[in-house]
C-alpha cells in the first residue's frame, strides 16, 4: 500500500502523507495479528478508492474485486466506481466506449469467482447465513455499524469518523450555496466535489452489505471487524479533502 502511495500515485505529496497516517494509526493497528483477512481486504478497499479517485477506473476496479475474494461484500464498491467514471466514460466515441467498458466488465468479473466457486462446490452462492429479515434497510444495525460505543466506527476510527463527517457537512454547504454570508466567505474557496461523496456513499453501502447477515459481528479487536475495510474510503474521503478547506 505504501509503495503505491509514495512511489504510482497520483495524488499531492501532503494528501499522500495524511493518508499514509491515517491508514495506519486509524484502526488497522487493532487488527494486525487478527486471524482473518481484515487487514488485506482494507489496503485493497483502500487503494481502490485511491485508484478511483485518480480516475484509475480499471485498477480501481482491479482492487476491489480482489477485496471481494476475501469478502464479497466489497463487491458493492464496484457499482460506485462505474458511478464515479461514468461522466468520463460518455465523453468517449462509440469504439472506446465499447473497448473501455469490456475492461471494466473483465474485471468486475473477477469479484464474483467467490460466488461462483461455493455454487460449485456447495451448491449456493455464499456460506454466510442471511436472515431474510435483514434483506431490507435495517437502520438499527447500520447506526450501530458507525455509532456504537461498544463495537462501531466511532470507536476504533474516531478521528476519520468525525472529519468525515464534518466535510460532508461543510462540503454540501459550499457546493448547494446554504451557508451563510460569514461561513460562505471562509469556505467558498474550498475545491470540494460532489462525485468525492461517493466514497461516502461506498462506505455505507458495504456497511450495509454486512448488516444482512445472521450472524452479524463474529468477534471483533475493539471494534467490529468489518468496519476496517467498510471505513476505508472515509480514510481517503478525510484524507483528501482535509487540505481542501479554503485551499
């Protein structure tokens, strides 16, 4: 993960730096002698996110699917990658359109061999018990998910969680024009973007992936095991705009 950022990225040396600290003091150290492939699953959500938001679309998508064979969760991620793309994807002729979707395609189709392989050999598409009761939005678990003292978010990633969503906040009220004259004068420099959202918009959707299942928190270290890879694009969500306040 270090290489990338320091040696392929894209991104400005100081967004490099804070993503960096934030990857490694923000929760990934409770898990790094945990048996499962939590740590794993968080670098590629990670660098996925990373790759997205360089307009990497395919190692974007490389990323998640290789996520998503340790958790098919995170093929939920892949969906928002299209999104992020998608204004830049139409500008193309018809022949690279074409070209350019067969590669994403290709590769989102790697994140299924999970589903594909227990069908196979078992006869369903997933081993993990889904409770159809869960199959809607269960707001109780998902604000659990980010909120709860005991096992969310909030406890093993605090700082991303509250810079989150202070930017989200701040970041709506200078692209929608809703501030008031004195907040509007100190922000109305910031270079938010509203596609940025979208890692938002990731993260709650692999939270919500997991809130399905019956056996929904199979141990944690401090804090539930899945939100080190379903927080992962608020990592990068904070770490690139935190520069982008008046900048």
């Amino acid at each position: 993960m270090y290489l990338y950022l320091l040696y392929f990225s894209y991104l400005l040396p100081v967004q490099r730096i804070i993503l960096s600290l934030l990857y490694l003091f923000e929760g990934i150290l409770f898990y790094l002698r945990w048996p499962h492939p939590e740590v794993l699953i968080a670098t590629a959500v990670l660098l996925s996110a990373v790759a997205m938001i360089e307009k990497r679309k395919n190692l974007s998508i490389l990323f998640a699917s290789i996520g998503a064979l340790q958790n098919p969760v995170v093929c939920l991620f892949i969906p928002i990658i299209f999104l992020y793309i998608l204004s830049d994807w139409l500008k193309l002729d018809f022949k690279n359109k074409a070209l350019e979707l067969s590669k994403a395609v290709g590769l989102a189709l790697i994140s299924i061999i999970p589903f594909i392989f227990y069908y196979v050999k078992f006869g369903k598409i997933s081993l993990a018990p889904v409770s159809a009761s869960n199959l809607g939005f269960n707001v109780s678990r998902l604000f659990s998910f980010f909120f709860d003292l005991n096992q969310g978010l909030v406890i093993g990633m605090p700082a991303i969680l509250v810079s989150s969503l202070f930017i989200l906040f701040f970041s709506l009220l200078v692209l929608t024009k809703w501030t008031k004259p004195v907040v509007y004068r100190l922000l109305k420099n910031s270079s938010f973007e509203y596609k940025d959202i979208l890692l938002v918009t990731a993260s709650v959707l692999m939270a919500w992936g997991t809130t399905i299942l019956t056996n929904w928190n199979s141990g944690q270290s401090v804090f539930i095991r899945y939100a080190v890879w379903a927080g992962a694009p608020l990592v990068v969500y904070s770490g690139i705009n935190l520069i982008k306040l008046n900048r």
